[in-house]
C-alpha cells in the first residue's frame, strides 16, 4: 500500500522555521514544519520585511481608525498600511496552485483570527482580536484552501485534518491538469472511504456529479467537484463517521477472520472510541488484513494512507475525545 504523493505546494510565515525575521530577530521553532519540510513545496514569505522594515525593527500594531484597520509602528507613529496592503494583494496575485497556509499566529501581518486590534497606537489595552493584514487577504480569497497558524497545529487532531485535506487539494490538481474524465473517476473512487469519514452527504453530492446525468461539461464537473471537495473538508471528520468506514471497511476481511480477530477489531473500535487509542490502531489492523487477503478494491483508499506515513503522529491522541476546533 506504499504510495507516491503529490508535494503540496504552501505559503508559510518565513519566521516559522525559515529565517530570523520576527522583530526581534529571532525564528519561530516548530517540529511539525520541520517534519513537512522534504514532503512539501514552501513559499516562505515576511510581509514586514517585504515592506522594508528591517531586522530587527520596532514593532508594529493594529490599530482601528475611524473602523479601519492601520498599521501602525508606535515608536516611529508611522503608518505602513498602504504599503502592507498593496504587498498583500501583490504577493497572493502573483503565486498559483497554492494548496495551503501556515501563518504565525498573532502576527500583525500573519496572524488569521488572534491579532490583538487597539483602539490607538499608544500603549493601551486590545479592544478584540481578528485577523492581521496579510491574515485577511488569504482569508477573502483563499476562502475554502487549508489555512492554519502554527500555534494550532500543535493540536493533534488539526494537523490530522490539516495534512488530509492538503494532500487530498494537491491530488486533485492532478485530476484539473489532465482534464481527463478518467481521472476524476479514479480521484473520486480511491477518495470514497476518505470522503465518507467527513460525512455522507458530500460523498453523495460528489459522486452525483461525478455521473454527470445532467451531461455538463468537463469543465463544469470540474469546478464543481472541486467547490464541494472544499465543502466536505470543511470540518474535521468526526468521530463517529471514522468508526462508520472502519466497520464499513472490516466488512471486506471479516469473513476470513478467526474469532479472536475479530474480537481485537471490535475492541480496538471501543478503545477509539472511548479515547485511550488514536484512529491508526484500528486503521492499521484493517491495513493489515487488506494485504493479507489481496483485497484490491481497498488496496488504493486513500483512507488508510491520506498522507506520507512519516508524518504519522504516532503519539496523537484520539479525535474521539476531542471538541470542535473548525467553527
């Protein structure tokens, strides 16, 4: 069941990993982006220094003027907000087949949703919290891509859904590029138990247009397929619904199954379920039993491998004790 993967291509905060940029010169350490350093394809970009501020430099906020939000650097009290602004839409015009972002959380330039917002440039208590400069634009016109800050991708089950939705994109531009109805079909059949594991109204949906009985075109299937992908993983999957396609799944092996072995499953089912083991326990027992009894229609799910196995978090901890993280 070794695959090869389709490298996503992702903008990241250049502080994170990349350079010593941040104000104070310093870089931001994170073993998650280390890790995805061979497996994906980085843009590292610092709109601060893009704009000319330098390194270090005094720091800058976001202050609200008259509703509007300026970029301020307190120290100097100059305003860098046309500069920022002109850079951001310059910058996000200008890069293509963009699967994803890593923003640095809280950055006045970066930051997606915690960007302390001032009532004055003055020192002065934030008035509420919101998405900084560049944080905003991606947000507007990358409204359905992968966009996470660094600080959430500690938590276990947002990288899970982060990495799957990734590579899911990044496979799927392959499907755009060949503008092959082949391939989609392909797409669509070897994502089912992925898509299924996020619901099934969207696995639905997606293989009503994959049929096509309203005899579209390629390029209207294509776009629409695309815009509900983005639909389905628009949440992390729930835990029940990976329990629905485990059992779903089990039911190709079950019957060249000892009872023991079915019993291990079915625990393993309640351990996920319960919190004291990660999805990959029961995950890999099904893996196991696919190679072992040759079953080749789950042989290419995407399901048991929706990412590089070296990016498997062996430590995480179950989805099923989790809350909701995408509201």
């Amino acid at each position: 069941m070794v695959k090869s993967f389709i490298k996503p291509n992702i903008v990241i905060s250049r502080c994170i990993e990349f350079d010593k940029c941040r104000y104070n010169a310093q870089i931001i350490s994170s073993d998650f982006v280390k890790k995805l350093k061979p497996h994906f394809n980085f843009i590292a970009v610092c709109p601060e220094v893009e704009i000319g501020l330098g390194i270090p430099r005094s720091a800058v906020r976001v202050v609200l003027n008259n509703k509007k939000k300026q970029l301020i650097q307190p120290e100097t009290n100059k305003n860098f907000t046309e500069e920022m602004n002109e850079f951001c839409i310059d910058f996000l015009n200008h890069i293509e087949n963009i699967d994803g972002f890593i923003l640095k959380s809280r950055s006045p330039s970066c930051g997606i949703k915690d960007v302390r917002i001032y009532p004055k440039s003055e020192k002065t208590a934030p008035i509420y919290r919101e998405s900084g400069f560049l944080g905003e634009h991606v947000l507007k016109f990358f409204t359905n891509s992968s966009i996470e800050d660094e600080a959430r991708l500690r938590n276990p089950a947002i990288r899970e859904h982060f990495l799957r939705k990734i590579y899911t994109m990044s496979s799927f531009r392959k499907v755009i590029k060949s503008s092959d109805i082949n391939e989609l079909i392909k797409f669509h059949s070897e994502n089912k138990f992925l898509l299924l594991s996020y619901g099934q109204k969207y696995l639905k949906k997606l293989g009503q247009i994959v049929a096509n009985n309203k005899k579209q075109s390629l390029k209207t299937i294509l776009e629409e397929y695309e815009q509900n992908l983005y639909l389905a993983f628009n949440k992390g999957a729930r835990c029940t619904n990976n329990i629905n396609v485990l059992q779903h799944t089990f039911g190709y092996v079950s019957n060249n199954l000892n009872s023991d072995e079915k019993k291990m499953f079915i625990d393993s089912i309640t351990d996920f379920r319960n919190g004291r083991i990660s999805l990959s326990v029961p995950l890999n027992l099904i893996k196991s039993w696919v190679l072992r009894f040759d079953v080749e229609y789950l042989r290419n799910q995407t399901f048991f491998e929706p990412y590089p196995l070296e990016l498997l978090d062996a430590n995480a901890i179950s989805i099923c004790s989790l809350r909701e993280y995408w509201q």
